[in-house]
C-alpha cells in the first residue's frame, strides 16, 4: 500500500490534504525547528513524522530506508529541490518520486537545457535576454539570487547600463545580493502586462486520464513591493529602499476564453519538447508563469517568463479556480484542488500495478 511523501515546507499542507482525502496514508520529513506547523497544528494530515536537525539529512541512509519500508512515493516540491539539492536528488534519493526528478533542475538559469532552452525548443514566447547590461535599451528586469535566502530572488529594474551598475553596487553594499550571485543574473526585458500563472498537470497514464489538464490561474503576493504597490506614486518616491519580490502568497484570477487556447497550446508543446529533452518527460503538475501583453503588431500575447516543473505551492487554486468544477466532470469523481489530480493517478497506477510509469 502506497504511502505519500512530504517535505514539510512549501506545500506540505496542500499534498496533505489530498492524500488524506484520497484515502492514503501519510509520511513527512521536517526539519527541527520548522516542524511546529506540521507536528502539531496539522498533525492529523500526517500519520508519521520524521524529524531531522537538518533537511540534507533526509539523503541519509537510514531516514531513506524508513521511507522505503512505508513503500513511500515521494512528491517534490521546490523546498525539496533547493534544500536537498539536485545532485542529492538525481543520485543519492533511492525513494520513488512521483514525477521526473530529472526535470526539477531545468528550473535553475545557470544549467544547461534549462528552462529558456525548452521554451525555445518549444518555440514558445519569453521576453528577449540582454548578455550584458551595455545592450540595455528598454525598461528591464535583473533576476537575481537573495544573498540569504537560497529560495528567492531579488529583482530589480533598470533602463540603462548605468542604472543597472548604480543599483547593484547598491544591493551589493546593503547585503541583498552578492558580486557572485549578480555574475548568474539574468537580464531581460520586463513585459508590460497582466500577469497569469497558468497551471497545469501532465499524466503519466496518458491512456487512462489524457494527455494533461489545465488547473487554474493565479498570481503572486510579493513582499515588500505589494507594500510598495499599495501607496500613492508622491509617497513610492519618499522611500529609498530596496524593492524586493520575495513570494509570499497567491491569488485567484481568470483570463478571457478567446485567449485561452494559447495557454493549452503552450503546455501541449512544453509536454512534447520536455518528452524528448527529459524522458519519460513532464508528470504531474507544472506551471507558465507569464504575462498577457500587446506585441508590436498590437496584438495581445502570452510571454512566458518563468516555468515550474513542479507542485506550485498555491492552495489558492483549488478554491478560486472554476476548473475545479470543469474536472470534476471530466473525469468522474470530485475534484476539489489540482493535487486531486496527483493522488488520483497514484491511486489508478497503484490498482493497476503500475507504480513504475508514473515515479523515477
């Protein structure tokens, strides 16, 4: 009888309360000093709990062999990715993944056949790259790593070479980034439009449950700049601080039918390139994360700025997204949240005995 991994951050809640819906029996991975959320305010999500002094422990061989005897499927989510870290995943996690572990490292921007090499594989829009900040002729975004925080960025906006050189001496004095961290960074143009994050799951089972579905839109909460947001233009200008979009939340939007196609037409190429760039390719959910905007034909467009290959950490979805409803029809059984869907082909493969199609 399977049992459901967690690692308790991120979206441990969320996958907790499918499995325990779905009728599975639970298992999480915390780290000590984190655990209170999970070892107590929600410990009936949970049947056991693994507590360790640090998350990298989790690659030690007698917390893996505790996960192998509860015939444990594990789902990654991005604390997973960041903490235990690629190598760790790829080749020292024996635990079944549901999912392809080898496509999680496609999220970072300095590997290769990352993210920007399938979506140009997959020859779907993203905003044009700058190599340096020299080429900068347009307003732009700098995407780069937090120095304390190994799970966000810190974005900053430039019009020029000389504003990019002035703002990075600053947030390399202030200590938000790093020279290192700024050497990785991505410059690329900011696309002036409404921001979707389109989220999807692709099945492994193709002939049980299709190719893949769409869950929802949503959009992010950032600190601090939806403080930054939330003031009068006189009053944005009297604060001399640095703007940070670190994630902190999300929420429910919609997108007018007539452009929803692309949306879909979008992840069914990603599934396709991904299929031969990262077999067995995509399973499970995965999200765009992108902006509706006018082209220069002043047509509207979908651009493509970021990919998740992984759970997108957003309850806010199952809640707010009418594809819940939509789901629920299409495939007979009630479906309240995308990880639904997850739980739902574990359990299919698991009566079917085919574990072995859907994990890696």
């Amino acid at each position: 009888m399977v049992t459901i991994g967690i690692f308790g951050s991120h979206s441990a809640k969320e996958i907790g309360i499918s499995a325990k819906a779905w009728g599975f029996e639970t298992v999480i991975v915390v780290q000590k000093g984190r655990d209170k959320l999970y070892s107590e305010f929600n410990k009936h999500l949970y049947d056991h709990i693994i507590v360790l002094n640090s998350f990298k422990e989790i690659l030690n061989k007698e917390v893996q062999e505790k996960l192998i005897d509860l015939e444990t499927v594990f789902i990654p989510n991005r604390s997973f990715a960041v903490y235990v870290g690629y190598d760790g995943i790829e080749r020292g996690f024996k635990v079944p993944i549901y999912g392809n572990r080898f496509l999680l490292r496609a999220e970072e921007r300095n590997v290769e056949r990352n993210q920007y090499y399938l979506l140009e594989k997959a020859n779907i829009r993203s905003p044009k790259e700058f190599r340096f900040p020299e080429e900068i002729d347009r307003l732009c975004v700098v995407k780069v790593q937090q120095a304390r925080n190994p799970l966000e960025r810190a974005f900053f906006y430039v019009i020029s070479a000389e504003d990019y050189y002035r703002q990075a001496e600053r947030l390399i004095r202030d200590g938000v980034i790093t020279e290192d961290g700024l050497k990785k960074a991505r410059i690329e143009e900011f696309v002036l439009g409404a921001r979707f994050n389109a989220n999807f799951h692709s099945y492994a089972l193709k002939d049980v449950f299709g190719d893949f579905d769409f869950v929802g839109f949503s959009d992010r909460r950032q600190v601090n700049l939806q403080g930054f947001l939330n003031l009068p233009a006189r009053e944005q200008l009297k604060i001399d601080i640095p703007i940070k979009n670190e994630e902190i939340g999300h929420f429910g939007v919609t997108m007018r039918e007539s452009k929803q196609e692309i949306i879909y037409e979008y992840a069914e190429k990603l599934i396709r390139v991904c299929e031969r760039e990262y077999p067995p390719g995509i399973i499970g959910m995965f999200g765009l994360q992108g902006a509706m905007a006018y082209s220069p034909m002043d047509e509207l467009e979908f651009v493509v700025f970021d990919i998740s290959f992984r759970v997108p950490g957003d309850p806010a979805i199952g809640p707010t997204s009418p594809e819940m409803r939509n789901l629920s029809l299409k495939h007979r059984v009630k479906i309240e949240d995308p990880l639904d869907l997850t739980m739902m082909e574990i359990k299919k493969a698991e009566e079917l005995g085919r574990i072995e199609e859907i994990v890696t």
